[in-house]
C-alpha cells in the first residue's frame, strides 16, 4: 500500500489544510497509509487517529532543509514513503530545496520551481499580475514602525495589514493600523505588509495545476469571516472572470500543483487579486463536496495520470467550519514529546 505524509494539521482557529485534505482523499477511497507531519505536539490533527496512522514533528522551517531531509529520511525508512504533500506556505522553500534528494528516494512531492515561488510571494506579487494583466491593489511594505506610519498617512483607508506568510487584520484608522502592524512584526518581523482595502465582495478559487497550462478549479465566496480574515462558512459559485484569471495566472506562470487566489469582486464587477498562496486552502474540503476533489487530482498526478480535462462542479455548496474535542491519551502526548512521534497502526 501506498506511504503519503501531509503536513499543516494544526486544526485550530485559523485552520491550516491537512487536515481537510486528508479527508478529501480518504473519502475518495485511498486506503494506504497517510503520515501527519507537525511542528507541534498539540495540533489537533496528529492527535486524531481517524485522520492519521502515524505522526511525526518537523524541526521548524527556519532550521533549513539539512534537518528536515534528515527527519524525512527516518520517516522513509521506517515507512517507505511514496509522497508529500507539503500544505504549508512556510515549509516550500526547504521541500524545493530537496526536490532532487526526494527523487533519489522515489519521493513525489509536485512542486513549483524557487523562481516560480518568488514570484507570487507578497512582496513581488502586483509585478507578477500586472505582467499577465491582472489587477491587484496598492501593496506597500514598511521596514519598520516609522514607516508604518507614514505609509498608513498616505494610503486611503481601511487597509489590511498583513504578515509575510499568515495573518491579515483591516485597519480603519493610522492608529489601528500602527497597532495591527506591531502585532504582525512581533509574529513574522518587518517588513510588514500594508495593502489597499477594496470596497466588494471576497471570493477565491483554489486549484491544481499540471505546469503545462492545465488547471482544475473551483469558486468560493465567504459568508462568514474570522478576525483573522479566514473564511468560516463558504459556498461553491461559478465566477466566470475568477475562473479565467485562475487559468491565466496557472498558464502564465507554468505552474505545478495547488494554488489558492484570494480576490475582491467590486460592485462593478472588477476583480482584484488580494493574494496568492501555493498551497491547498483550509477550506478545500468543499471541492470534494462540491463534486470536483481537488486533493485527490492532485494525488493523481503524482501518480502519473494526466490532469482531466472539464473541471465541473455543484454550485450553493455550503461549509461551514466547527468545533469539536479530539480525546487522546497522554501516553501520544508523552510519545510526541520525547520521541517525537507515534504510531495508531502497525507500519507499513
């Protein structure tokens, strides 16, 4: 049977995605072994033995790619893994690095080039559209609190203020926006990233590439939204101009794997690209619903099969996060702390 890790399980208030797609994928029927990978004992989803067989900690993405090879090399040796699929913006930048390692160990991990990466970061992003014909809002970076300031006394109001990789909270006011800013540089550190607020409605799409200009996509707009700016309840639509900005950004940019568009939708029916993120969203637990699986094209293709053509899907599909207790013992917990892993079924 088939190895797959999947990271990014800390199921919590501003959920990441593993969790959602591992469900994505077991309910399609995969019955190999699926290995959570963390960065702490406490995420909810290592602790959830319906959601993972085994789980394992990831020395954090700052440490570099030597110790995370170093750890993946024990994980495959004692699982034999076939695949990752990395669910984390933070971590890409050391699974790029060991694509060529992976490969040696007949690893499939689909992922876009460091060229490909830099160029939808938050930082190079507006360049990148702007060159495909995309529009996206004023985005200003500030080095420090001083400029915070002057950056805020410039721009029209509201803004968003938002971190490097997560976080983005609205400002109406410089005052705010000062405090908001502080709040993310004490998290993620300068620059800190200061965007034009839109006046309309958010919507994203979430997608798989192929890298040969062949995407899978599907439509969500939010109805419900956290303090964090994370979408709590959605439902599936089908908007034309988001889905034929989702094909321009995959083909002009070659990408390979999945993506999620955050957009603004003005009363004129304008979109604006907000972000980029390379990865599956949290909410992507509603293709599968919807009737186009994303996770599980993906699985796919690292399976070899040709991205399908169409890409149809249900419309007025409604999710809605939640909350509930995951109950373990704290013989896992005590198992993640010292050994750092642990194991609900028999290995591979």
């Amino acid at each position: 049977m088939m190895s797959l890790a999947v990271s990014g399980l800390a199921a919590v208030d501003n959920p990441a995605p593993g969790v959602a797609v591992i469900r994505c994928l077991r309910e399609e029927g995969f019955a190999g072994t699926i290995i959570g990978l963390a960065y702490d004992v406490l995420e909810p989803g290592i602790l959830n033995r319906e959601i993972v067989d085994a789980a394992y900690l990831l020395p954090y993405p700052k440490a570099g790619k030597e110790p995370l090879w170093e750890r993946l090399l024990h994980i495959h040796e004692r699982h034999r893994l076939a695949a990752i699929i990395p669910c984390l913006d933070s971590e890409l930048t050391n699974f790029i690095g060991l694509r060529r390692e992976m490969a040696t160990r007949s690893i499939a991990c689909i992922l876009p080039t460091s060229a490909q990466l830099k160029a939808i970061s938050k930082s190079r992003l507006a360049a990148q559209l702007a060159s495909l014909g995309v529009a996206t809002p004023e985005t200003r970076f500030a080095s420090g609190p001083g400029d915070v300031r002057r950056i805020l006394e410039e721009m029209a109001l509201p803004v968003f203020i938002k971190g490097p990789f997560y976080e983005a909270y609205k400002a109406h006011s410089v005052g705010e926006g000062v405090h908001l800013a502080a709040v993310v540089a004490g998290r993620w550190g300068y620059p800190v990233i200061v965007q034009q607020g839109v006046d309309g409605e958010e919507i994203n799409a979430a997608l798989v590439s192929d890298g040969e200009g062949g995407c899978a996509a599907i439509c969500m707009k939010k109805l419900v939204i956290t303090g964090k700016g994370k979408g709590w309840t959605g439902v599936s639509i089908r908007n034309e101009g988001l889905l034929a900005i989702a094909r321009t950004i995959s083909a002009g940019t070659g990408w390979r794997g999945p993506m999620e568009i955050e957009a603004v939708e003005g009363r004129d029916g304008a979109i604006s690209v907000i972000e980029i993120n390379p990865r599956f969203p949290a909410w992507i637990y509603l293709s599968k619903a919807a009737g186009l699986n994303l996770p599980h094209l993906l699985l796919q293709m690292i399976q070899g099969q040709p991205l399908p053509a169409g890409g149809e899907y249900r419309t007025g599909v409604v999710f809605s996060n939640f909350t509930t207790n995951i109950i373990t013992e704290i013989a896992t917990i005590e198992g993640l702390f010292t050994a750092g892993e642990v194991h609900y079924e028999k290995e591979v």
